[in-house]
C-alpha cells in the first residue's frame, strides 16, 4: 500500500482506510477544539489539553498569588497525566499499523467517551452553570479525557496524528511548505487547523443557545470519530479472518 508523507513526521496510508482514519483524526480534533472553548471559559479558565499553556497559566496564578488559578492548572494537569498514563499502560507494546488503530486504542477512546458521557451528564444536570465542586470534578475530568486522546494518537502510531496540541503541527507545516521547495505539505493539516475552530466555535454557540447541552458535542464527535475508525479494522479483521494484533 502506498504512503503519502504526514506533517507530523509521520506517514499515512492512501486508499479508503487512510482516508477513514484522516476523517477521524480531524473529528477527533474538532471535539479537542470543543472541550477547549468549554474548558477555558467555564471551568476556571484553564485548558484540558494544552499542557504548556497550562505550565504557564500555573506559574502566573502563582505569581499573582491566586489560589484557584493555581487549583485549576495542577487539577488540569494532574487529569491530562493520568489520562495518559492509563493509555500509556492499556497500550504498552503495541505498534500502531498504517492500515487501521490497534484494538486497544479503540478501547482507550472508548473510554474517552464515557468519561465525555459523564461530563455532558454532569453539565446538563447542572442545567450548564456548575457550582465550583462540580467545575473542579469536570476540569480534572475533561484533561483526563484529552490526556487519553493524545495517547491514544501516540500509540496509534503512523495511522494517527496529534489532535489536541497542533503547535508543533503549524510548525512542520510552514517549515516543509516554504523551507523545503521539494516536499509537499499534507492537505489534510489545513482540515484540522479548520476542524479544530469549527468545534470551539460550535461548542460555544450551543452553549449560548442552549447551555445544557453544550457538553454533549464532545461526546458526539468523539463517538463518530471512533465509529469511523473502527471501519479499517472491522475491514481487515474480514479479510484476514478475524485476525489482527490488539
């Protein structure tokens, strides 16, 4: 099967699984840009997936002598570790394949998804003003969800990009699309640069029309994500009688 270069450093399969797993991926970053813009602006203004922003926040709520500021980082960055830690064990010693996600990535995103279901509970029980404890319970969980992705991403191997930190993506983007006239830059970054504003801005467009059930976008886009993904595997499973790696 043939590979196209990926931005990341990575590689990327053509044909219909590739481009499933391309799909997912920017699903996977549109629901990352929704928990961000829920995040920031209702739960202590810190974020869940972006750890150095995170680092920094820390350091000037530190600074400032500002004791929730300084709560609401270490529970993001305490929920972030943990989600990747977990994933990190689920998938220890496994290697992504360029044809479809490993078993135990999916399950791992599985999982992200019930934390997700939770949290949309949590926020529409809370008709979508929840009192500090709650915001505290939800912030801890939404970086937990976000480490888990990225992990999941991680372990997903060459079949995968990163989608809730896209810094080092931009960067390797502009690099390889002005300073090496030889390469060609991925098309698919651009979608996931849009993905990840179209799910911010939808997250808070839901959340003014109705506040209740602006936790439920994450857990939507997430599910179609990994119902997209599962395509390629249930595909090679088909053609390889049921065999493939966990």
């Amino acid at each position: 099967m043939a590979r196209q270069g990926h931005t990341d450093g990575s590689t990327e399969p053509d044909g219909e699984p590739g481009r499933a797993l391309r799909v997912a991926v920017v699903v996977l970053v549109a629901a990352s840009g929704a928990v961000e813009a829920i995040s920031f602006t209702a739960l202590d203004h810190v974020f869940a997936g972006v750890m150095t922003s995170n680092l920094a926040l820390l350091g000037m709520a530190i600074g400032r002598s500002s004791g929730a500021g300084v709560t609401a980082a270490l529970l993001a960055l305490a929920g972030f570790g943990a989600g990747a830690a977990v994933v990190a064990w689920v998938t220890h010693g496994r290697k992504g394949v360029p044809a479809y996600w490993p078993p135990r990535v999916l399950l791992c995103l599985a999982g992200e998804v019930a934390l997700l279901a939770v949290g949309a509970g949590v926020w529409a029980a809370s008709g979508g003003a929840p009192g500090a404890a709650a915001r505290d319970a939800l912030q801890c969980g939404a970086a937990l969800a976000m480490g888990a992705q990225a992990a999941a991403m991680v372990a997903a191997g060459r079949a995968a990009a990163p989608t809730t930190y896209l810094t080092g993506t931009l960067a390797t983007y502009i690099v390889r699309g002005v300073g090496r006239a030889s390469a060609q830059p991925d098309r698919w970054v651009p979608a996931r640069f849009g993905a990840l504003i179209a799910g911010a801005a939808a997250a808070l467009a839901l959340r003014r029309a109705a506040p209740a059930w602006a936790g439920t976008l994450p857990l939507v886009l997430v599910t179609a994500a990994v119902l997209t993904a599962c395509g390629p595997l249930l595909a090679r499973r088909s053609a390889t009688g049921g065999r493939t790696g966990t």
